[in-house]
C-alpha cells in the first residue's frame, strides 16, 4: 500500500515538472531594470538584487571560511602525495593505438534532408514557448515637431505588423502596445515588459518529433540505396538476381 501510494505521489511529482510552466519577466519601466525568473506560481527576483542582511552576510563569511580552510587542507594533502609519488615512481613505457573512425559520408541530398528537419525542429522549438504578456509604451519626444510627427507615423506603420509578425513564429496571449507624441520634453520615454514561459513536456515533444523524423527519414533513405542497388544489379546482369 505504502509503495502504491509513494508511486502515484512520484507520478504526480513527475507531471508537475513537465507541465509547470517555467519562464522570465524581465523589461524597463520607470527607469528601472529588472528581471525575475519564475516556476508555476513561484517568483524568484534575479535583478535588482536585493541588499543582503546581516544574517545573510555573517553566514556568507562562515562558508567563506569554510571553503577555505577545506582548500588548504586540499592543497597540503596533494602536495604530499605528489612528493611521494614523486620518490616512488619509475619511468615506464607508453604504448599509444590509434583509432580510425569512419567518416560520415555528407551528400547533398542529406545535407538538405537535415537542413528541412533543422527548419522544422526551429518552428517547433519558438513554438513551445509563449508570451504571456508583452507590454510597449513608446512616448516619441524632440527638438523638431514634424521630426516627431513623421517618426510617429513610421513607428504606428512597424506596430500594426508587429502583432502579425510575432503571431507567425511565437504564441502571444496578451498585449499592450501604445505610441504617444511630447512635443514638450527633449527626450524619448520607453516602457517595456516581456513574460515568456514554456512547459517542459513541450521540449521533450520537440525532441521527439525530430528523432521520429530522423529515423523515418533513415529508413526511406536506405529503402531507396537498396532499390538502387538492386536495379543496378539487374541493368549490369540483365536479370534478377537470385533470391
């Protein structure tokens, strides 16, 4: 009972890894720089890093210590050893083998079978990700009114095929893109925020698919050596060859 228990809580253990999806949420806003990594509902903030606390640093120096101590003592024992090493050991022959691995033969219908699989892998893997949230404030600002207004009007032109574009490669669930014009102030303003995630189990059928298109391609590729090479065979003997 206990173990049934235990594998079905492993089983469980195993789809929360896989189906969890982990990501980053990074962007500008406000002037500020950040970047946070997250797992499920978990966050950790990897920028700006928060100041330690005094407890943090006084366990800090305390490992410090450690790792220090414990390398000296690293350094005499090697030390010694290479010393006695060093008294007992004799010079003695080598005896080298030299190993030929057969080369790869690289033909151009194979190398454009793997380019079409690498294109194919390449959808997959952008694919498997996700933009939660994709967030862009763009305010244009300078010295030239109509500077600022013709650079307003290419900016608006890129946003509205920007949704499109991304669409094609990368899975988008929530945006927000706005464009505004100051004539006042000198200097552009920018806000901009990206949450990207992805599942694991979407990884792994990546990988699979590949090595399924891999081996199916293998196989038709051999098939159709061997019909060559038979009808090779029957324009040279002018027969089928025997059985």
């Amino acid at each position: 009972m206990i173990g049934r228990i235990l594998l079905i809580l492993f089983v469980l253990l195993i789809l929360l890894i896989f189906f969890v999806p982990y990501g980053v949420d990074a962007g500008y806003e406000q002037g500020l720089a950040f970047l946070r990594i997250k797992a499920g509902p978990l966050h950790l903030q990897l920028w700006p890093k928060k100041p330690p606390t005094e407890r943090q640093l006084a366990r800090k120096r305390k490992k410090q210590a450690k790792a220090e101590a414990k390398k000296k003592a690293a350094e005499a024992k090697k030390e010694s050893e290479n010393k006695a090493k060093s008294a007992d050991s004799a010079p003695q022959g080598t005896h080298e083998t030299i190993t030929v691995k057969e080369k790869t033969k690289w033909d151009l219908d194979m190398i454009l079978a793997l380019v079409k699989m690498g294109m194919h892998a390449i959808r997959r893997f952008f694919r498997s990700f996700t933009i939660d949230f994709f967030k862009l404030h763009y305010t244009l600002a300078g010295n030239d009114p109509y500077n600022v207004a013709m650079q307003y009007g290419q900016a608006c032109a890129a946003v509205e095929e920007l949704p499109a574009l991304c669409g094609r490669v990368i899975r988008v669930r929530r945006s927000d893109i706005a464009l505004g014009c100051d004539f006042v102030e000198n200097k552009p303003a920018i806000q901009v925020r990206l949450v990207l995630t992805v599942q694991l189990f979407k990884l792994v059928h990546m990988a699979v698919a590949f090595l399924v298109e891999y081996i199916a391609w293998k196989i038709k590729s051999r098939r159709e050596k061997k019909a060559a090479a038979s009808m090779e065979r029957k324009d040279d003997n002018g027969r089928q060859p025997d059985q």
